[in-house]
C-alpha cells in the first residue's frame, strides 16, 4: 500500500507588496491561511533500484525536473544523501496559477515524508526549512501547521493565534492562469509610473519598503496589493470579487497573484447560496468553515 501524503491549499488575506530587494526579489508582508479542505494528494510507492523519484501523471507544461515534488525529492537527496527509490502518483485538486500554493504545498508534503524516512540523516529544522526556501518561498509555510505572517521573499515566517470561527471560506477558482512572474513584473511598471507621476524629487513619502508597513494592528486585513495590475488585465475577476460582495462576503480578495478570490461570508447560509449562484454559471469554487488556530508553545 502506498503513503499516503496530504497537500493544502492557503490563502493570502493580506498581502502587501513592500518594495524591490537589490537581488530582484521583492519584499513582502502578507498573512498565510491554511486551507485543510481543499488539498493535492501524493500516493508514495516504492520504486525499482536506482529509479530516483519518478512523478506521475506529468504536470501540463512542466517538465519532470521541473516538477516541485521532484525538486524536493532532489534537493533532500543532495543535502542528506537520502534518496529513496519511489514512485510518487500526484492528484492535483488545487488548480495551478490560482495563488493557492498547490506546487509549494506538495513540495512540502514530500520533504515531511523524506525527513519522517531518514532517521539519523534527518535535518534540524532550520536546515530543513532553509532547504525548503531554495525550493520555493510559499514552501517552508506549508512545513508548518497554522496561519502565519510570511516577511521577506515569504519565507521569514512568524506563526499567529488567529480566530477565523465566525467565517465561512467560499473560495472561486476560475478557468485562468496569472502567471506569478508576469504580475510581478506588472506590478514592477505599475510602482514606477506611480513614482513618475508624483515627482518624487519633492515626495514627503517613498515607494520604499520602510514606509509601507501596515497601518492597522488588526491580524487581518483582507487586501491584495497584485489587484492593482491583476484586475485591469484581467477584468472578469474584478467583477466576480464585486459579485461576492454583493451576495453577503464580509470581505473577498484575490489570493496570491491569482486567479483565486477568496472571500468571507459571516453567515453560512449566504456563502451556501453563493456558491450555488456561481456553480450554476460554470465556476468552480470550494467552500469550508474556518476555525481558530492557537500558537504551539515552544
């Protein structure tokens, strides 16, 4: 019988896009929510000597080595020297380009599985999560269990109590892949035509990172700053958060870089009739209750 390994979705209820790092990657602040029913599963089998990791079905348009649970499987292999030989059956639920972290979170499950299979050659978890980061930012997240504040590229994580118990999640997944790459290079024009429209030889305020921390002390402020070059290129998912809106959400956002809305409906019954509205036209969505989430003491 096979392992079997599970993968969730998350959610960026707040994600601010703070500045430009020198290496070119960009300084964020945004808080990650654990989605437990949405998630891929990973079916472990062993595989035949010498095999490596072998992953199946082939993701559409990604290579096998380029595959995140493959990047995984073969970066835990070159700082361990534990390489087992498996056959991993990869069924995604999570859809891709929709800024729910699907590829990071299976990447995830299997660096949990290899370090549970390596005994004495297992890493400490800082190392463990290092390693995770070189793999993908959203990565060392899904190492852990419970929201989080994420800092830096993501990966400077800090774990929060957080008490999510009156919402109901209605998640909407449409048919459309945002190419994380490409909305962070809209969102780089988009911050200098900004800073050319104001004449920043006289700005009393900078686009720098230091002057766009968050002004609420609230742990959630439901906001995206990716909307700002998201929505103009692709309109239909400015209507569908307005739509959510008008059907009851206390609040709605797009997740990541997108296509996901994710919006928060105080009263079940009105989430339920929402979801049923955008089924009917042809949209697919995932709806669960949320939950309070405590910190573990150390």
């Amino acid at each position: 019988m096979p392992d079997i390994l599970e993968a969730p979705a998350k959610i960026n209820l707040s994600l601010w896009i703070l500045g430009l790092r020198a290496n070119g990657y960009h300084e964020l602040e945004s808080l990650f929510v654990p989605v437990p029913g949405l998630a891929d599963t990973l079916e472990v089998s062993p595989g035949a000597p010498g095999s490596g990791c072998l992953v199946t079905p082939e993701l559409p348009g990604t290579p096998a080595e380029k595959n995140l649970v493959f990047r995984a499987w073969k970066a835990y292999a070159q700082a361990t020297g534990n390489a087992p030989d498996i056959e991993v059956r990869l069924i995604k639920r999570i859809p891709t380009g929709a800024g729910l972290g699907g590829g990071s979170s299976d990447a995830a499950a299997m660096l949990r599985w290899l370090q549970a299979q390596a005994g004495g050659r297992a890493l400490p978890q800082a190392d463990l999560g290092r390693l995770a980061a070189g793999i993908g930012a959203d990565v060392p997240f899904f190492l852990q269990d419970g929201p989080a504040w994420a800092r830096g590229i993501g990966d400077e994580l800090t774990p929060v109590a957080l008490d999510l118990s009156a919402f109901t999640l209605l998640l909407v997944l449409p048919p459309v892949h945002v190419s994380t790459a490409w909305a962070y290079g809209a969102w780089d024009d988009h911050a200098r035509r900004q800073a050319d429209a104001r004449d920043c030889s006289e700005c009393l305020t900078t686009l720098a990172s230091t002057h766009k921390r968050r002004g609420s002390l609230s742990p959630v402020v439901v906001q995206n700053d990716f909307e700002a070059v998201v929505f103009p290129a692709y309109p239909d998912l400015r209507v569908q958060k307005e739509r959510l809106l008008k059907m009851g959400a206390a609040a709605a956002a797009m997740s990541g870089s997108g296509a996901g809305l994710a919006a928060l409906f105080r009263e079940r019954r009105l989430a339920l009739e929402a979801a049923d509205v955008l089924r009917t036209n042809g949209l697919p969505v995932h709806i669960e209750a949320l939950r309070k989430w405590g910190v573990a003491k150390r």
